[in-house]
C-alpha cells in the first residue's frame, strides 16, 4: 500500500511560524492545476498499480481551490492509480474557508478526513501568528464541519508560543477535546531561519519559552489527552480509537509515497525525490519538458539514519530484531551503544527488546535521534 501527497502552495498570507513552501500570488493558479495534473499523469506507472491507501492535500493552504478543482484532482488520481477499498482522503483546511456552502461541497466528494489549521483558540496568539481567523471562527469552523456529517477530523494546535502561560495552553487543550475531533495535532514552535518569528528572535523583539515552561506544557497535553481517551502513537500526534492518520503513519513506517507539486516529496525505500520548491521553476520546467526535481539514492546508511528519524518518534519503536535483519552488525552495536547512555538516564526504555522514548525522551528527542545516527 502507497499513499500520494499533494502540495497545493497557495496562501492568502504567510504566517510567521511557517517554513513551508507557499506563495501568496494567485496569479498562477491555473497553469498550476494544469502542471500538476499533467505530473499526477506522466507518474502513474511509478508506483506498478500498488494500491493507495491514503492521499493528502497539505500545504499551502489545499482549502484555497474550488471544490471543482479538487474533484477534478481526484477524478484523475482515480483514472490513473489504484485506489484501495478503505483509502483515507484528508484535506487541510483553513477555518475561515470553511463555509457552509464549501462543507457541503465536500461531501460530494470522495474526502474522508479533514485536517484544521486552528492552531490557537486564543484570539492573542493568532494574531501574534498572523493567522486569518479568530477563536469563534476555529470552534465555529470545527462544528460546520460535524454538523456537515464529516466524521474524521483533525486539529492542529501550537504551544511553546512567546508569552503563553501554561493556563493559556491549558485553556486550549482543554477546548480542542471539548470539540470531540477525532485527532489532535500538537507542535511546540520552532524558530525556523526566514520565517517572520525567527527574525523577530534574532531583533530580541520576542522571546523563546523557558525549556521547563515548554516541558509543563508538554506534560499537561499528554496527561489531558490521555485522560479524555486519546493515545499518543507519534511525538506530536494523538488519536481516538482507529483514528490514526494512515497518511503520517505510512511516513513513520517508511511506506512509499509520491509527492506532486512544488517542494513535494516521494520515497520508494531506496530513493528518495523532491520536487523544486519554486512554483515559477516548477511550472517553467513543466512547459519546457526538463527536470523540476532533484533524487538521491539512499545509502544503508541513509536507510539507517532514517529508521532511526521514523520509528523512534512512534509508540512503536527502534526494534532491535529489524535492525539485525536489515542491517549490517556495525550499525546494530552503534545504535546499542549511544543507546547505552539514554536507558541510564532513563530518556529511553526497553521492553522486549523494542526501544522507546519516556516522556522526558519524547521533549529531547531531536538531540537523542541525532547521536543515534550513523555518520561516516
């Protein structure tokens, strides 16, 4: 089973946490449509009619085309791939696109799941985010949304915002489960280089939170959400029952996947490919018939280091037993002893021979990951 993500780059603005490839100029919506369908086309024969299971509008912002421009996007996938029984559909909308009238749109279509961008129910961190929409439009957009008959959804949330104390995120929690939503996306802020918050840290115009405050934080989400029934099955992801996102799932479990649209990105197990993140290179390189995506070959390394990234992050673990019947001994006894030193400080923990992060594991884990690699 093989999922298809699909990058829609428009914005109508830009947010000051976002590092994601986006344009805020329409202009070229049309010959966009036209350059990715022609891509979804010219790359049906990669994937040798394997079934898909999941598709994914991200972005950008996918709730900015009309609801026939979507349709039409999935009637080609249709014609030209083989779409599983059971395949998960998801969209990521902005609340404040989420009218009525595109709601019931929607559900003329083959779209399953929806992923908001809320972010925030407190109307001073959204604006600080430079968000479009307020907190009644995020709780409004949320019951639209059920109240259309869409069963499947997902929120996305942000702590570890300048300012925010833990009241203020616990207020958000504590209103994002109230929505009864089926999955709950929870990032703490990074400070990503050319991002308008990343600018604002290097001018000293705000702050970073105190790593303790962030730690709280992320305490209080993981015990508010597991007493309202909700499992964390990635870093950052929680789900109700049979909820998980089969799309992100597949990524953490290195299924593969075509990536279409600019800065879109594909994995096959052995190579790994991205698309220009440039929507003028991409549509230029389309008419002209050249290249608009670079490839690598992934080395055991690159495969190990990898392993490490996907698995490591989830419920499920660094198995000891894959390691030994997918790579060579030298990676086995490295990951077994910079591992060594987190058991002992207690950042990870073995239970049958599986490795896992602790929650003080979890808030590090960039710092674990990274002495886990492999490197020649």
């Amino acid at each position: 089973m093989a999922g298809i993500y699909i990058h829609i780059p428009f914005c109508k603005t830009k947010c000051h946490y976002c590092d994601f490839y986006k344009s805020t100029d329409f202009g070229a919506k049309t010959d966009f449509l036209v350059a990715l369908k022609k891509e979804i086309k010219e790359r049906k024969n990669e994937l040798q009619q394997e079934e898909i299971a999941s598709i994914y509008f991200g972005g950008g912002t996918p709730s900015v085309l009309k609801i026939e421009e979507i349709r039409d996007i999935l009637s080609l996938i249709e014609q030209h791939y083989q779409l599983g029984e059971d395949v998960e559909i998801t969209l990521e909308a902005n609340p404040d696109d989420l009218s009525e009238s595109f709601l019931e749109g929607v559900k003329t279509t083959i779209i399953n799941r929806l992923s908001i961008g809320t972010q925030s129910f407190n109307d001073h961190d959204l604006k600080s985010m430079n968000r479009r929409h307020n907190s009644r439009q995020a709780v409004n957009s949320i019951r639209a949304a059920q109240y259309a008959g869409i069963q499947n959804i997902s929120i996305d949330l942000i702590y570890g915002l300048p300012n925010q104390t833990l009241a203020d995120w616990e207020t958000n929690v504590e209103q994002a489960i109230a929505l009864n939503v089926q999955h709950i996306s929870a990032y703490h802020l990074t400070y990503h280089e050319g991002t308008v918050f990343f600018d604002y840290l290097k001018k000293g115009k705000i702050k970073e939170l105190p790593d303790e405050l962030s730690l709280e934080q992320f305490k209080l989400l993981l015990n508010c959400l597991k007493e309202a029934g909700f499992e964390q099955y990635e870093i950052s992801n929680f789900a109700r029952k049979h909820c998980y996102s089969r799309h992100n799932k597949a990524y953490w479990e290195r299924k593969k996947y075509l990536g279409f649209g600019p800065s879109a990105h594909s994995f096959d197990y052995h190579t790994r490919r991205w698309n220009v993140s440039s929507l003028k290179k991409y549509l230029q390189a389309m008419e002209q018939k050249l290249p608009y995506w670079e490839t690598e070959i992934l080395s055991e390394q690159d495969q190990y280091n990898d392993y490490m990234i996907t698995s490591l992050r989830t419920k499920w673990g660094i198995s000891v037993a894959y390691l030994e019947q997918n790579f060579a001994e030298k990676f086995v006894q490295h990951f077994k002893s910079e591992a060594e030193k987190y058991l002992e400080s207690k950042h990870l923990y073995c239970t049958n021979n599986v490795y896992l992060m602790s929650t003080e594991g979890l808030f590090i884990s960039d710092k674990i990951m990274e002495e886990l690699f492999f490197l020649e």
